[in-house]
C-alpha cells in the first residue's frame, strides 16, 4: 500500500511539473484568451507567463517554449504557443519634436498573438482595437542566414507563416518591396532571434 502511494503521489508530482514546465506552449494549462486579458498586463506578465517574447523585434524570452511549440507541429502533433511582440520608443534623436511628442505617450506596447498549429494548418490569432485578426497558414518555415553589410548583427534565424512551400527567404523580401503584383506571398514573420557574435 506504502509503495502504492508513494508512486501516486510521484506521477502527481510529474503530471504538476509538466503542466508548469509547458508554460504558454501547450494545451496543459488555461490561458486567457486574448480579448480577455486586462491593460494592465505588460513585459513582465508575458514572461512570467511562459509566452515567447520579442521586445524591439529581437527575441528575449521563451526560447523553450518557441523550441516545443516547433518539435510538436513538425511531429504533425496538435500545439500552441503565445507570442508577444513588445517595442519601445526609438531615442528622441530619430524624431522631430512635434512627432516624438505625438508618439511618446503610446510606447512601450506589447502585442500578443497565439498561433496554433490543429494537425494540418496553423492559425495566427490577434485582436486590433477590438477586432478579431485570424490568419491561416499551411507551413512555418525556418530561415537562416548571415547579416547584410549594414546589420548591427552577425547572422539571423526567423519563422515564418506561408502557404508557399518552396519559398526562399529571397522571395519573401522581395514579396515585400515589390511593386509588381505577381511577386506577391502572403507570409507572417513570427520568430526572430538575431545573433550577436
């Protein structure tokens, strides 16, 4: 009976520590859903929270969470994974006065989307002034690769959401800069890590 116990309690202990361990990057524990979570919530709360956290475009916490959430939908296996994008304002040099104070009083500001991989697409989740924006995709792509000339940084990794298989990450950037409609691929950058050497 001893024994018994004993070996309750340790899968107990496991199945708590797995659910804590998951954070924002699986089904195990509750969110709240986005157009549910307060003002007030911030920087901090996101990474309290287990959530994958860009701040000023350069990811900062939640490395794990992000690698999870990658094993899992590669594995065709149902998962999800919070993602906040946080910025603050540039220095008050890289403005005029008139647009600085315009701007100052809406940063910093975070922004959360959940994406969800469902087994065969994912959806990309947010909510702007109230309104719902869900994106579907069928690939998350990984791109790797050094910095240009001007980068402050020495190489990149980022993800991306397309429904282009084949897509080069070439064809991307062009896809946003050119005028030619024919070049066009919808696509959504949702990881970035820029490494410094």
């Amino acid at each position: 009976m001893k024994k018994t116990v004993s070996m309750f309690t340790s899968l107990c202990l496991y199945a708590a520590m797995m659910v804590l361990l998951n954070g924002c990057a699986g089904k195990t524990r509750e969110q709240v859903p986005l157009p549910e979570i307060p003002e007030s919530y911030g920087l901090e709360d996101a990474k309290k929270d287990g959530c994958v956290v860009h701040e000023n475009g350069d990811i900062s916490s939640g490395e794990k969470a992000w690698d999870s959430f990658v094993e899992q939908s590669s594995d065709g296996k149902p998962s999800s994974v919070r993602i906040g994008y946080y910025y603050t304002l540039d220095d008050s040099a890289k403005y005029t006065a008139e647009d600085y104070e315009r701007l100052k009083n809406e940063y910093p500001v975070l922004f959360l989307k959940d994406l969800e991989f469902d087994g065969e697409q994912y959806t990309l989740l947010s909510y702007e002034d109230g309104s719902e924006q869900k994106r579907e995709y069928s690939y998350l792509k990984k791109f790797e690769g050094d910095a240009g000339a001007d980068a402050v940084y020495d190489s990149y990794i980022q993800y991306v959401l397309t429904d282009e298989k084949d897509a080069t990450w070439e064809q991307l950037m062009k896809s946003l800069y050119s005028s030619q409609t024919s070049d066009f691929i919808d696509f959504q950058i949702v990881y970035t890590d820029y490494i410094y050497e």
